[in-house]
C-alpha cells in the first residue's frame, strides 16, 4: 500500500492544529526564535520500525530549514537503544511538533510490530494475516500502511471496495441466496462477494452461490478444518473472531487462506520510542 503525500500532510495538519492551536504558552514564552537544536529518536522496546519520514516531515511542515539523518526504515526491526534517526531545526518547532510525531510513529510501530509478530506466528502455513475496517477515524490510510510494513496484507480499504454480506446484511434482506442475486444483477463484474457464515451448513449455501471469499465467522478449529475439505479451493476462506497470540498457529494450521484481525488496528498497544534533543 503507498501513502499519499497530500493525504498524510493533512493528517499531520489536523494533529498540530488540535496540539498547538494558535500558540504553544510554553516553548513560545521560554525558547528564542532562533535557537536551533538537534533531536534524537532512540528505540525503548524491540519490534518493527514504521512511520519515520511521517515523523520526520511533521517537522519539515513546521520548519522548511529542518534536515533529518534516519538510520533505519520502515519495516525493519530495532532493538532498544537504537537510534532511529536525528531531526536538526529550530528548536520551537522541534518541541512543537515533538507529540504529534512520537504519537504517529508510535502508533504505526505498535501495528507493524504486532502484525509482524502475528505472521511469524503463522510461518509455514498458508494463511496469510490481513486487517479489517476496525480503524480510528481519519487514520485508516496509516494504520493499513502500517500492517503492509509488518507483513500482512489489507482486507477492502472501505465499502466501495468489495460487496461483504454480514450476518447484519442477510437479516436485513431475508436470505443469502436473495441477497447475493439481487448483488450480481446490480454490481459491475469486478467487484467480488464475501458471505459470513457461521457454520457447515451456511458454508454450503455460499458455495452453491459461487461466492468468491467465505468468511468463518467464529467457528471451531476442528469445523474450519472441515470447511477447508468441503471447499477443496472454490473459494478463498477466511477467518475471523477471537484470534489471539495463543489461537492463531491452530487457526492456520486448518488450512484456511486469511486470518482477519481487528486488534492489528483497533487496540495494538503503541511502541516506546522516545525524543531526545542533544545537549
């Protein structure tokens, strides 16, 4: 997945006119205007790096006299202690723009750190391991980046993408046979279709259909592993719910192609990395 530019600089617009509004009382009052200092970025924990020229262009927007050295890129691993890359500029707006950048790179680190774990986890498995739309809002764009950075792979950015019929979906319509017709006579012919199911007997309704993705929504190992058999390859399988750190080997080890996570976005745990300027 790429970013764009205009796109993130938005984002990094928003985040320092929420943080500084129309003055910072602080850094305004106590440092001179011409002061400019060095910063360093330096790894508290060990994972996967994400988001650095994200940070690093905060201060580029604040500070068009800044430069930056980074040390290590997206995607690789870092050890405590590492230094991740050093920011010269005016020392008002490297404090200015210190929250909002620690927060992105953070975040973004937190995800492909924990991604990376997940795919590790899996290794020599089929599966591969893909995000959902559990996303904060205005930050989908980083945080599916920051999943393609820890080695998995994006499910539909948003609705437009694929047609997915929900248990809410069929409820709402009466049926699954109803609803995926009523799809094809109205959806152009690239679009593909994915049906929840929640058991055996939903999954041969969906096959019967021609459906292209079936997700096992919440099922047993020893049923997903069954659902693999009946499959036998007409449709990409994916799992979904209650995929944790002590679940996932025996999820994949079914044999199913996806594993779905919601946590990779909506509650991963931010990485520690920490702004110091040089004396």
């Amino acid at each position: 997945m790429a970013l764009m530019q205009f796109q993130i600089d938005e984002l990094i617009k928003t985040a320092l006119n929420e943080d500084i509004n129309y003055v910072d009382v602080t850094t305004d009052y106590l440092v001179d205007a011409d002061k400019v200092s060095t910063a360093r970025y330096v790894a508290k924990a060990d994972g996967v790096l994400c988001g650095i020229d994200i940070a690093v262009r905060v201060f580029t927007l604040l500070d068009p006299t800044a430069t930056a050295e980074v040390y290590i890129r997206d995607g690789e691993k870092v050890k405590k202690g590492d230094i991740i890359a050093r920011i010269t500029c005016h020392t008002r707006e490297l404090l200015k723009g210190e929250r909002t950048a620690l927060n992105i790179v953070q975040h973004m680190s937190g995800i492909a750190t924990m991604t990376r774990e997940c795919v590790e986890l899996v290794a020599g498995t089929k599966a591969s391991i893909a995000d959902t739309r559990k996303t904060l809002p205005g930050l989908r764009q980083i945080q599916k980046y920051a999943v393609t950075v820890g080695g998995g792979k994006n499910h539909r950015y948003n609705l437009s993408d694929c047609a997915m019929l929900k248990d809410t979906h069929l409820d709402a319509y009466g049926s699954m046979s109803g609803a995926v017709k009523a799809l094809r006579e109205k959806m152009g012919h690239t679009v593909k279709i994915e049906v929840e199911v929640a058991n055996l007997d939903e999954l041969g309704e969906a096959l019967s259909l021609g459906v292209e993705i079936i997700m096992l929504d919440n099922m047993s190992n020893e049923d997903m592993a069954q659902a693999v058999k009946i499959t036998n390859g007409k449709a990409l399988l994916e799992a979904s719910g209650n995929v944790t750190a002590e679940t996932i080997r025996g999820i994949a080890e079914t044999g199913v192609d996806i594993i779905s996570l919601g946590a990779l976005t909506h509650s991963v745990k931010a990485f520690d990395i920490s702004m110091k300027i040089d004396k």
